[in-house]
C-alpha cells in the first residue's frame, strides 16, 4: 500500500501529516527545510555520478517559516518558505521515512532575526 497524507498542515512549528493508513507524523519544520531535496539545497550528481554541492545560503528565521504548501501528483508536496525557496519537492515516502525514523541532523548555528511582519 502506497502511503499518502490524508491531510498535511503547518501546525505551530511543525509539519503534522495524517497518513491514509491512520498514524501521524510531526516533523520539524526546521529539519524538513534542513532536508530541501532540491539542486541548490542537497546538490546534483554529474554524468559520473560525482556530487556537486553549491555554497551554503545561510538560513535566517524566515527560512522556517511556511507560506504554503501544493501537493505535487500523487507522490510529493512543495513548500512554500517565507524567504522565497520553493524548489523543493518533497516525496511523500521521505516524509514518512522522516516522521518514522527522525534523521540526526547537527544543530542549527545562530539565525539573524528578522522582523516579522
């Protein structure tokens, strides 16, 4: 059975999933930006199969600030972040994989604050 979220919404600080097959899932809104997939996040592989990573953007508060979100076919959702980024599509079995099995990620550097608006 394929996994697909029944409902999928910003909740405080995180993205809360309902998943078809009833559980549900609560990620960190700063780890699913920290996990973009897309090119200018996470890289591109080259014909050899070489990583390219471009230089890191430094994240500011903004960055984990979700505008909106579309699902993308039946298999993913993009995110819409308040500094701009949207290139990220996320697939619904990461998510999952994510929300199951929390991936360890560094802890985040100081972010400049931003005024809110």
């Amino acid at each position: 059975m394929v996994l697909v979220p029944k409902t999928l919404q910003v909740l405080g600080e995180e993205l809360a999933i309902v998943w078809s097959d009833g559980t549900e899932g609560y990620l960190p809104l700063t780890t699913v930006r920290r996990l973009c997939p897309c090119a200018g996040c996470a890289g591109e592989r080259d014909l050899l199969g070489r990583l390219a990573r471009p230089p890191e953007k430094p994240l500011t508060t903004e960055s984990f600030r979700v505008v909106s979100t579309s699902p993308v076919g039946g298999y993913a959702v993009q995110i819409f972040w308040a500094d701009g980024h949207s290139d990220g599509l996320f697939p619904y079995a990461k998510l999952r994989e994510w929300s199951d099995h929390p991936p360890d990620l560094p802890p985040i550097k100081a972010l400049p604050l931003l005024p809110t608006r």
